[in-house]
C-alpha cells in the first residue's frame, strides 16, 4: 500500500501518481464511481470495467451496515466476494450520512446515536466500531469517523466539531492499528480534514492530519453550499499543509469544472453522486458542455451521444433514442446516461492525468473549464 508521485505540474499544483493497492495499482488524478449500498445505480460489474474502465468504486459504510448487514458482509468473504468487484474499492465511514440525519441522531463524546432510515431501528456509530464494520466491508481504503458539520455553521461550533472529529481519529487510529485485516489484504486508513469555510480551522485541522496520516488524507466537509471560491481557498490552503507525498482525497466533489479546479490545487481523488444522479435525470456531461436530453430539440437529431467515446453505448444509440427512451422512463435510458456520464468524468480525469505529463495542464485546463459549464 504506497503512492508513487510522478510529476507535478510547472504552472500549478497539479500531480499525477499512482495509487497501489492490493487489488490493483490506481492512476491519479481519479473519479471514483460511488456504489453506496454496494453497486453504482442502473450499472453493470462489466460495463463498470469494460465501458467505463473504472480504477476504483466507492462504497458506504452507514448503507452496507444496514443492510446487506456485517454478517452477511463477513460470511461472504467482504464486499470484493459479495458484489464481485476485483478492483480497489474505497468505504466512506457513514459520518456524512449519519449527521444529515437532523432529526433522528444525536452526537456525543462517545459517538452518534441514529435511526435507521429503513425502519427507525436505533444504532450507535462510534470511532471503534465504524472501523471494525470497516474491517468487515474489506475495502482497500477506509475512512476515519468524523462529524461533517453544515456548511453554514458558525466558528463556535465549526471548531468544536473539527476538535471532536481529531479526538475520533485519534480513537480511530488506535483500534485500527490494534485490528487486523480480516481478508489477508492490507488497508489503507485515511484521516478527514475538517473546519468548514474558515481558515484558521482548515489550517488547524489539516496539520492535526498531516501528523497523523501513513498512506493519505481526506478533505471533508466542502461543496455543501459555501460559495465555490471558498472552497478552492480552503483547498489550496489545507493542500500547502498536507504531505507531499501522500494521496489527497476531495470528498464528494464535484463538477467537471470543480475537478479540474481541484486537480490545479493538487487533488488526486475524488467521487461524486453527480454522474449517475443526473444521468437517472437526463442531464449529459460532454467536452462541449451539458445536454439536457429531455428538451425537444433533441428529439429529431440522429447523431451519436459522443461519437469520441469509448462506450460503446455513445457510439450505438442516438441523441433522438436517448431523448425517447428518457420521456417514456425506459430503463434502458437510465442505464444509457449512466454510462455515459461516468464514461465522461473518466475521461476527463485520464486526459487531465495526460496533459499534467506532457507539461500543459494549466492551459488545456483554463480553456476546457469555460466549456464544460455551457448548457448545449
């Protein structure tokens, strides 16, 4: 388990490496598809590694702790055996999940006590059981417990809640190093940077983890409604504390524009609902900009989705099919955008990785990013 650094960009922070780990080595920058109950929607383990040539999904450990459940997880032989995915897989720890639940958890020094949004079943999470469910799961990479607090909270409780979420890691730590892997494979722990919009927090938190962290870090608790040029300054604010040498993983971000942003700033991972939620919506991601395929301009254009594209769903079906498939709630057309849009965001990030190689990322970056926000 180790990150290799290749090269950084001249004109910015921007870096390419490579991720190792036990199911396989991961280029960065990366998109991770995020398969929360333990499959990414309205797509197939094969056209997950054929179509998409996804390096590494994610995973949720509040939804997998649910249901399927840890007993069926374990007597599986983890999630790799219970799904059949080969590849690496990342497990976020449940904290963003467990603190949207306004109504039905409660936070304390211990952890956080929940309902079930299945059946209103209470559970408690604390910093030692997410990471023995975590063992369980088996993913490559496993997150530290945290407490995600709202975007617009106030400096009190922001720090309050980035210092219960060091003493949780620190928790965290400590069970993780005393546990073993329960697969024969070793896992990565990553740590979560906190402290909302204000600088003084990021800067304090992000050197909290930077002592803390072995294999890499995590930035949480941005793009949950502070402007976006707050959230490029805490980037580049916690990323001049953060090792070097060590992945740095944006947590739940973003747009294509937002991620290139953030590969300029010297982030290597992120994930996002994006592709795959507004795919199920009609909304298409394309060097060009969006499309929103539901509108009655597309109705008649027989074009391909993206003739450049290596999905095959891209270059066989039409804009006029998709069109059609969307408006009569076909799921064929689910499936379709799906593809496509990760399709996309894959691309996107490898061709981002390329251009940081060969020297020019800043300039392919700085005319692409005006691009991709047009609405087509």
């Amino acid at each position: 388990m180790s990150f290799t650094l290749e090269t950084t960009d001249s004109k910015s922070s921007a870096r390419a490496g490579i991720l190792h780990t036990p199911h396989g080595d991961i280029p960065t920058p990366i998109f991770m598809p995020v398969g929360t109950a333990g499959t990414v929607k309205a797509v197939h383990q094969r056209e997950l590694r054929e179509d998409i040539d996804a390096k590494i999904i994610l995973g949720n450990t509040y939804h997998l702790y649910l249901r399927p459940g840890c007993d069926i997880l374990r007597a599986a032989g983890g999630l790799h055996k219970f799904n059949g995915w080969e590849r690496p897989m990342l497990t976020d720890s449940g904290g963003f999940q467990v603190f949207s639940l306004a109504d039905n958890r409660k936070i304390k020094e211990e952890g956080c006590t929940f309902r079930s949004h299945i059946d209103g079943s209470k559970h408690l999470f604390t910093p030692e059981n997410v990471m023995d469910i975590q063992r369980v799961i088996g993913a490559d990479i496993i997150m530290a417990f945290d407490e995600c607090c709202p975007g617009d909270a106030d400096h009190r409780y922001a720090k309050q809640s980035m210092e219960l979420t060091h003493r949780w890691l620190d928790r965290c730590l400590t069970r993780f190093n005393a546990t073993e892997p329960l697969y024969g494979y070793d896992q990565m722990l990553f740590p979560i940077v906190q402290g909302c919009q204000y600088r003084d927090l990021r800067i304090e938190s992000a050197n909290y983890i930077a002592e803390r962290t072995s294999t890499g870090c995590a930035i949480g608790g941005l793009a949950v409604g502070e402007p976006t040029e707050v959230m490029y300054q805490m980037i580049e604010v916690v990323n001049d504390i953060l090792p070097k040498d060590k992945p740095r993983y944006l947590m739940g971000v973003g747009t294509p524009q937002n991620i290139l942003e953030a590969i300029m700033r010297g982030v290597d991972m992120f994930d996002c609902v994006m592709p795959t939620r507004n795919g199920r919506n009609g909304l298409l991601f394309t060097m060009n900009g969006t499309i929103n395929i539901k509108n009655k301009k597309w109705e008649d254009c027989f074009e391909p989705i993206d003739a450049e594209s290596p999905a095959e769903a891209d270059r066989v079906y039409t804009l006029a099919y998709l069109h059609h498939l969307i408006r009569a709630e076909e799921i064929l057309g689910l499936q379709v955008c799906s593809i496509h849009n990760l399709t996309f965001y894959l691309r996107l990030v490898g061709e981002a990785r390329r251009h940081i190689i060969e020297g020019d990322y800043c300039e392919w970056a700085s005319k692409l990013i005006p691009q991709l926000g047009k609405r087509l």
